[in-house]
C-alpha cells in the first residue's frame, strides 16, 4: 500500500501546476457521501444500541447472509456525546480532505457525485430538522477544504435512491438547492448531459436518475443461497423468500418519464459527436456487495445494449465500498468491443463488506462478468482521467484511513482502451 506525501515544495508549487491541455481530461468520482450522525435512521434512536450491541448485531446480519466470518468487518462506531448510543461514524469529511490532498498534485477539473447525497431519507425528512442546513452539512460541508482549493471546480451530481426516500419535494428541494451553489451542478429532471474538452478530443456525460429508471420495474428481492449462489424466482417463490421490491408511491414514474429518460439516453449516445462517452448514476450493474444483485439484472436489462454499443464506461456508487469490473457486452451484442470497464465509487462516508460466495457464483456463472478488483470496509474515491494522447480511460482509486486523519492512500490504478468508435 502506497502512501501519498506531499511535500512541502510540491505544496509551494501548486498554484503554478499548468491548466490541461485538451489531451488530458480528469475528474474526482465519488458517491454515498450524504451521511453523518448527526442525521441518523431513526431506529438508531428509538431502538438505541451501546456500541457491544450495535457491532454484535452488525454482525448477526454478515452471518445471517452466509458471510465467512473471516471478512467480518464494520464501520468505525460514534458514540453520541454523553450517551451509549452508538452508530456508524462518517467518513465524509476525511474523504473530502483526501480529494483534496491528491488535487494539489493531480490535475482536477471537476468532480461527479453518485447520488446519495442526502442520508438518511433526503430532504424533506419528517425529523424537525433544517433542510437548507441539511444540505449544508452533508453536501458541501465535506467538500469546503476542496472548494477553497479550487474555487471554480464544480460537482456534476446523480441523485440516489435516499435522496428520493421521503418524497418528490425533497428531491426538488435538492436540486433548487444546487441551483443556487457555485460548485455544484444537477438539473431540475434529475438526468442530464454535459459536455468536457475540446471538439475532437472531448468527452460527453450522461447523468442517470437510475432511481426513477428502477422505479417503473416491478421485480423482486431475492435473498442468496447459503453458498451464494442466486437461486432464481421459481425457488424463491416455493421458499417464501421472494419478496416484491417496495416502490414508494412518490416514487413511481409519472407521465411516462421513465421510458423518456430511457430514450432520451439511447438518443443521446447513438447521436453524440464526442469523441468519448461516458454514463454514470447510483445504482450497479454489476457488483459484489451481496445485496443489490437483483438491481442489477433489471438496470442491465433496461440500458446495456446502449452502453456496450456506445459508451466507453459506467460508473455507480450504491455499495459502500470500491470496485472495478468489467462486462464483454457477449450477452448483448455480438460486436468485437473491447469490455465495458463497470466503475463504483460508492465509499464517500459509509462503508460496507463484500459477499465473497456471489463474487465467486459471478464469476461460474457469467462469462460476460469480469471482477478485477475490490477494496471492502473502506473509505475512498476514484480519480478518473481521459487520456486522448494515448487513447486510454484510467481508473485510480485512493483510500483513506479510519482513524479519521485525512491522509492520502493510493491503492490501484487501471487503464482501458477507448472503445467508443
């Protein structure tokens, strides 16, 4: 493991590091970054736990989803001052202070925000407290150490499956409240495009509302096997194990407007003059955290096809931890594309295990589906940059440690071929 130091001349230096040329394009990924005790789920509170019990059920559940207890592991606890209530601490503002430590060495021109940017329920939550302070404390509070470094940057932001919990009016609370901040970007539909670097050697984003996408799907929650392995509806059924995922009324869909997003996205890439085309939302494709599998056959079902036909990557957040996989694209599409880099970047405040016995049945299971790393129970980000010198996306991702100091950790770094063509 490799740590970052930077030195004192380099700190010096910085103000001079030159602006990109247009061979280079480079942003910070990050998501699941909304969370801090001070906004806790209620049945933190109405059910409190001393910190024994809170890590003593913490781990009922690893086994109780047929976890090895050798990969057992949990967040840092926060004990609420004056109390024995615990709860996951957040890793949010070491997080923040990390990005901000590598863009003083490492050219950032902007940043993009998975979704979940509001924990627990979004705004609007029925919990006494101030919506505009909310956002506040978890949006931009973490990001301040990176905004005073860099002024002009700016956070092209998905929203999450928590920032839809309570209701529409939050969701719009959110997005009026971007609307009003210089550093921080996310249109009033949820989806969006936008477009990075020169004719020729750019790039175009597309923004996914992956929450309202999965919304319109009627599919089911399917727990794992004991070794595993996914064990099909049928057998869920026959078990009573299958239950219909729970889609909020204000969740659903109106008028239409997901099939319009789903157009609105295959229109877009097939039409795109960008030399690069990169889509991003929460939820997964793919993914080995163990409990968001189902997600990922329906979001696969609805926007694969576009993606291996024309997007050079998709990344997510949604689990609580770093990972980077691959598709073929072999189940949809009989062109010889390289694979689909799967990018997740979900480890901004929460952080979470893996299930190793999926990870395993993937890999048996779907020759399409390709693991190439992972770093569980974990805070961190990815730095993504777009090298058009040498026609390469590379992928690097950085941690940083619990005791909450900020400092820097770089873990891996991964280059892909533009596919795109």
């Amino acid at each position: 493991m490799k740590k970052i130091t930077i030195l004192t001349s380099l700190l010096l230096a910085t103000s001079a590091l030159p602006a990109l040329s247009n061979e280079r394009i480079s942003f910070l990924a990050f998501g699941d970054g909304g969370y801090h005790p001070n906004y806790p789920k209620q049945k933190h509170l109405t059910k409190p736990k001393t910190k024994a019990e809170f890590i003593a059920a913490e781990k009922k559940d690893w086994l109780e989803e047929h976890r090895p207890i050798e990969e057992f592991g949990h967040a840092p606890i926060y004990v609420y001052p004056g109390t024995e209530i615990a709860t996951e601490d957040t890793g949010a503002a070491s997080v923040g202070k990390a990005m901000a430590t590598l863009c003083q060495s490492v050219a950032c021109q902007f940043g993009i925000q998975l979704g979940d940017n509001i924990y627990p329920d979004g705004a609007d939550a029925n919990d006494g407290k101030d919506d505009q302070k909310r956002m506040n404390d978890l949006i931009l509070a973490p990001l301040k150490p990176l905004f005073k470094q860099q002024p002009e940057l700016v956070v092209y932001s998905a929203l999450g499956n928590h920032d839809w919990k309570t209701s529409r009016k939050g969701v719009a609370l959110q997005t009026a409240w971007m609307a009003k901040q210089p550093n921080f970007h996310m249109d009033k539909q949820g989806y969006y495009r936008f477009t990075k670097g020169l004719p020729g050697n750019d790039v175009e984003f597309f923004v996914l509302d992956t929450n309202m996408l999965l919304s319109g799907q009627h599919y089911y929650e399917i727990p794992l096997a004991k070794d595993g392995s996914e064990q099909g509806l049928a057998t869920a059924l026959a078990k009573g194990q299958a239950e219909v995922e729970d889609i909020e009324k204000h969740e659903v869909p109106l008028d239409g407007e997901d099939h319009k997003q789903l157009v609105w996205l295959a229109k877009g890439l097939k039409t795109s003059k960008a030399k690069w085309k990169i889509v991003y939302g929460h939820h997964i494709l793919w993914s080995i955290g163990g409990t968001k599998y189902d997600e990922g056959h329906v979001l696969r079902r609805l926007i694969l096809p576009e993606l291996c036909q024309y997007a050079d990557a998709y990344i997510a957040g949604h689990e609580h931890d770093l990972e980077l996989l691959t598709d073929d694209c072999s189940r949809v599409s009989s062109d010889k594309k390289p694979p689909l880099p799967l990018i997740i970047s979900g480890a901004a405040s929460k952080m979470r295990g893996v299930h190793r016995g999926l990870a395993n049945y993937q890999e048996r299971q779907y020759q399409e589906y390709d693991l190439i790393w992972n770093k569980a129970f974990t805070w961190g980000f990815a730095h993504i940059e777009i090298d058009n010198q040498q026609d390469e996306l590379n992928v690097n991702f950085y941690t940083t440690p619990t005791n909450k100091s900020g400092e820097l950790v770089k873990e891996k770094s991964f280059s892909f071929k533009h596919r795109s063509k």
